[in-house]
C-alpha cells in the first residue's frame, strides 16, 4: 500500500530537495539565482529540520568554496545555480575535481551566454559541465525529464560523488525546475544510498588521502578526526602534498581521467521507449526528452517505426551504448534547446553521423512535438 | 598538567621543508609565533584546520601539521566558513595575505566579518603580491614602486584593521613581525575569541616591496616597524599619533557567533516552528 504522504505535487526543484535529502545531505550552501533558487529556499527550511546545515553565502564562488569545505569534515554537501553562477562556480568545481572531494552542484538552465534569459529554457550548459573548468579533467553529469527521475538521479548524484570521489554535476532546466508534477517519494531503501567510504587505517599509522585501493576506491578520512593530511589544487603525491615531477603530475592526471571515463558503463544512466524495432530514434534529454516522448507515441500509433533513447548520463558520453542502440537506424534526431551540443557527442559515436539530425529551439520556449514532426517528415521526404 | 617545553618541531610537516620563502621573508616569524600560539593554548593538533588560499603566506597551512586545506585563490575563508559551520568543534585559522585576502578575497573577508563566524583570519601584510614577483597590492599604497607600477602606485590602500571593524569582526589587533612575541599573544587571543578575529601582521617582502622601494634589507625593514608602530595607548602614540597603531582595536564578546546562533536555529526547526 502506497503511504499517502508520500505523494507530493511539486516543482522539479522540490523534488530535487527531496532526492538530495533521501541521499543523507547535511550541507547546502548557495547564492540565490533564477531559476535554481527554490532549491535554496526548501533546503533551508529542510535541512535544520534534521541538524543539517544551510548558509546563504555572499557569492556563488564562496557557496562553491564553502560545499567543499563541508564535505571534507565528512558532509554531503550540495550547491544548486543557473547559468551565470555557473560560470563563477568553475574554478572551485575544477579544485574538488583535482583534490577529489565529493559534492554536488545543480545547474538548472536557463538561456545564455551572460545574463540571457533567467525565466525560461535552454540546454544550453552541456559542454560548460563538460569543459568550464581549466585543464584535462573527467566530470560526471546527470540530468532528467521528469520529477520522479530529478528524485532519482539527484540521489544517483550524491551516489556517484562518493563512488568516485568526485563533484556531480545535477543538469537540470528551468521547465523541470518550475513545473509542477506529482512526486512519489520512494521507501527508504527503495534506491540504494551510498555512503562516504572512510579509510579503516588506524591512528599512528600513515594515511594516504591519495592513494587508491586496488577497485579504484579512495578511502577519506574527515577533518578532525585523527589523521591529519593535506589537500590542495596543485598536483600533489599520495600524502596531498604539492608534487611537480613529470610522473607525479602525469599519473595523477590520468588517474583523475580514468576513474570516470573507465566507469562510463556503470555511471550511464538511460531509458528507451519504443526502441526494439525503431529505424527513426530520437535521443533527448531533460524537458525536451518529454516532447521526444510524446511525439514519438504519437507517431507510433500512426506506424512509424520510431523509438526515444533517453539519456540521463549526459557525461560522461555513453557513446559506446549510443552506437550500439543506433545501429541500422534510418535517421538519429536529437533533440535538445541548444545549437547542438549533444548532436555533436553522437555525430562522434554512431557508425553513420550523416544520418543524424538536430531538432532544436533555442528562443527560450520548450520545444514542441510539432517542431520535432516536422524535422522528421522532412527526412521521410514527406515535406512539412 | 605540566606544560610541554615548546619545540617547533611538534607542529610542522618536515616533509614539506624547506620552505619556500626568500631569504629574509617575515613569513616564518608568523608561522613561528602562530606554533607557539597553538602550542600554550594547548591545543589538540587533530581539533585545528589551516585553510588558506594562494601566495606565499598561503603556503603555511603545508608546513603545519593539522589538518590543512591549501584552496583557491582569495576564497580560503569560504572554504573555512564550509568547515567551520559543518564542524563547529573545530579551530579554524586562516592565513592570508594582502592581495589574497582584500583583492581577490575582499568579498569573503567582509563577509565572515559580518557573520561573526569564529574564524581566526591571519592576514599577513606586506604589500605586495610576492609569489607572482612583486605587482602591487591593494595594501601598497599610493606613491610604490611595483613590477606593475613601473611609474608608481596611484591606488589609494585598504586600512585592513579599519575595514574589518566597519564589517562587523569582533576581534581587531594588528602586530608586526619585529614584535614577536605580540603577535603570538594577538594570535592567541584571536584564536580564543569566540567569533570572527582578524590579526593583521605587517611582514617584510625584501625582495620585492624592500628593493623596490628601497626600504633596504630585511634587518631594516624590521626596525622600521619598531620605528613607525606604537602601541595602542602608549607614551610613544601620544607623542606622535601620526605612527600605525598596534595592540588589539576591538574585542567585543556581546555578538552571537554565527554556528551558535546557527544551533538556535536548528532548535526551533526540529520543533516544527517554521
């Protein structure tokens, strides 16, 4: 029997707040911003509500510097932003990259570049989660189409950061953030919660913050407990401590690579509608996967052959998993509100990147199962 | 309890040594006074977190052994105000210097004020970017001589005693590096201060503040802290009130600190109270 107070109607950001808190958070620091903004408002009445902390800090750098702090005494620690806070987020999201300090940081979109358009739609930061931050570096990056998945995934976020060690990225947009759906918020052990792996060497014996168990894992010890290290955004030795000999710094960077993208089976997250006998796929992601959707069943029942590949992993890319799904298909139509930032992903993956095509709107309104139909009759031929 | 004789070598990381100041650096003379702080309040080395930002005076919270948490950029007391407020039982101290903490920091730095969080800020004052090799800093002053002033300074400086008082810090003192033992005692108490401290300590750059301007070597850019400083209701201020003043400006214990008043907070949420 479903517990009726566990049926909520709510924005995605609410039940982005709702995921974070199944996950165990205990710390958010933020900056208000459109339209990420009421991520900040539920958890600062949630969080005290269980002895978490919330603090609204005086920019996004410093709710950034503050996320990293708070995990490193041993706390799920998450910021929320849009676009522009984003941006001033990237250098202290490349330090939790390069020091590997778990956090999550949800980025729901609105239009860009600089200002852009606060209250409506865009897609338009995948490659900025992909590359914002200077340097070679690996970054996991989640996002989702409709409340129940913003519940899960944003769970699988704060998962994946104590996996691997690593910030989450939460690619959200302002038609999820905004809109109001229903929420069943899942049993407690519904969806598995990892916890922060802590390092089982005992006190007076040398720990090494960085240096990896045989599965890759990076056992961490919080401050103020008994082994003391050190942590810091330049290369550095298994101890933490600043090291620049070519090996060093090489070995570290490769590692930082390869924990995520040697992962990329485990941390792909997707959903298929329709795709056992589809010549016509249309991948998508977060709102605009709802229109796929929707276009797709519409046209199913008209007999085309059509299916939706639905990512939720957005990085790293899944371009094996794409390639295999896409295999003999007539044409590949990927949907997204940007000026084809995922196109590009699976023009590299699939076997025939002349048969894929982009349908997209970039004017600050979802895109429409029409706008996406008439992409597709033009390549049946059938005219618009 | 018997107190331990103070020895230095209790408190550093002799992996991270040498260190890498000039010669003639007033740095160590911090690192040196902010040991013995640490060591007479008998502090428990597991109960501190060094977080600092970039530069030289950054490089601090490596050598100590504490937890130490060496950040980005001007952003050390963000990261601190993450550490502090998710752990409240734990000593946060924060070196800083000049540019690190009042030009790319200057946001933080009026900020933690603000809150009264109980962060103890370090901000080790010698006018100028060191580690990039010698730019002026918003503490140099007008009329300096900088790598990026090659016809001197026309930026007015920051009074960094004067602007944490305006925002709101509980604890002000000032000291300098020729005053040794001063600055262990302000470092001690800002340290003890329940809220947020800020201990400003003038340090000599020789090498590039001292031969730019020439204010000679290390030897006399220290007497001329004894020289141009007077502390705070001495003889010497009297007579001359134009000197920099050092001791402790303010020490306001009335101000709730931030993580307590945080706790109230969480008291009245966890009754329902919205």
């Amino acid at each position: 029997m479903k517990n009726k107070n566990n049926i909520r109607f709510v924005q995605g950001n609410e039940a982005c707040v709702e995921g974070a808190i199944y996950a165990g958070i205990d710390f958010f620091a933020g900056y208000p911003i459109t339209p990420s903004t009421e991520i900040a408002e539920h958890l600062a009445s949630r969080l005290p509500q269980k002895g978490g902390k919330f603090i609204q800090m005086e920019d996004e750098i410093a709710s950034m510097g503050a996320v990293i702090g708070a995990s490193l005494t041993g706390k799920k620690a998450m910021t929320a932003t849009s676009g522009p806070g984003f941006s001033l987020k990237q250098e202290a999201l490349g330090y939790a990259c390069m020091a590997e300090i778990p956090c999550v940081i949800a980025n729901v979109q609105r239009g860009g570049p600089s200002t852009g358009n606060p209250t409506h739609v865009s897609q338009g930061d995948v490659n900025q989660a992909r590359w914002g931050t200077h340097g070679d570096h690996a970054i996991i990056a989640l996002t989702a189409s409709n409340h129940q998945d913003v519940f899960k995934v944003t769970v699988e976020a704060f998962n994946m950061a104590e996996t691997y060690r690593t910030p989450v990225i939460l690619l959200l947009d302002e038609v999820i953030g905004h809109m109001r759906e229903k929420l069943v918020i899942p049993e407690q052990g519904d969806i598995p919660v990892v916890e922060r792996l802590r390092t089982s060497v005992k006190k007076g014996v040398d720990y090494h913050p960085y240096l990896p168990r045989e599965d890759g894992r990076l056992p961490m010890s919080d401050f103020g407990s008994e082994h003391r290290y050190n942590v810091t955004g330049l290369f550095h030795d298994m101890w933490g401590f600043p090291n620049n000999n070519p090996q060093v710094v090489s070995e570290l960077l490769r590692h930082l690579v390869d924990k995520i993208e040697s992962n990329v089976n485990e941390i792909s997250m997707y959903k298929e509608y329709w795709m056992d006998d589809a010549e016509y796929i249309l991948i998508s992601y977060g709102s605009s996967a709802r229109s796929a959707i929707h276009m797709a069943k519409n046209r199913r029942s008209r007999g085309v052959k059509i299916g939706v590949l639905e990512l939720q992993t957005l990085w790293p890319f899944p371009a094996d998993m794409v390639r295999e799904k896409c295999a003999g298909a007539k044409a590949i139509i990927v949907v997204e509100m940007n000026m084809g930032q995922v196109v590009t992903q699976v023009k590299n993956a699939v076997d025939n990147p002349d048969n894929v095509f982009l349908a997209n709107r970039v004017d600050g309104e979802l895109i429409t199962p029409s706008n996406i139909k008439s992409l597709l009759r033009m390549i049946q031929g059938k005219g618009v | 309890m018997t107190k331990q004789v103070f020895n230095f070598k209790d408190y550093i990381r002799p992996r991270f040594f040498p260190h890498m100041w000039c010669p003639g650096c007033g740095h160590g003379i911090v690192l040196g006074a902010l040991l013995r702080a640490v060591h007479e309040l008998g502090l428990d080395k597991n109960e501190i977190v060094m977080t600092s930002g970039i530069g030289c005076s950054s490089r601090i919270s490596g050598y100590v052994d504490f937890h130490s948490l060496h950040t980005i950029h001007g952003r050390a007391l963000a990261f601190a105000t993450g550490v502090k407020l998710s752990k409240p039982n734990l000593k946060a101290i924060v070196p800083m210097g000049d540019g690190d903490a009042l030009a790319i920091g200057g946001n933080h730095f009026i900020h933690a004020a603000r809150r009264n969080i109980d962060i103890t800020a370090i901000v080790m004052n010698n006018r100028i970017y060191g580690m990039t090799g010698g730019q002026f800093s918003p503490l140099s002053g007008s009329g300096k001589k900088a790598t990026t002033a090659p016809y001197l300074t026309i930026d007015r400086s920051f009074d960094v005693v004067e602007l944490a008082k305006s925002a709101g810090a509980t604890f002000v003192a000032r000291s300098t590096v020729y005053h040794a033992t001063e600055c262990k005692d302000l470092i001690k108490k800002g340290i003890s201060h329940k809220g947020f401290s800020l201990v400003e300590i003038l340090t000599q750059c020789p090498t590039y503040y001292g031969r730019k301007n020439k204010e000679g070597d290390a030897v006399q850019m220290m007497e001329s802290y004894k020289a141009n400083t007077a502390k705070i209701g001495s003889k010497k201020l009297e007579k001359d009130p134009g000197l920099i003043q050092r001791g402790v400006f303010v020490d306001n214990k009335d101000i709730p600190e931030y993580c307590e008043a945080y706790d109230k907070i969480i008291e009245t949420a966890m009754k329902g109270k919205a």
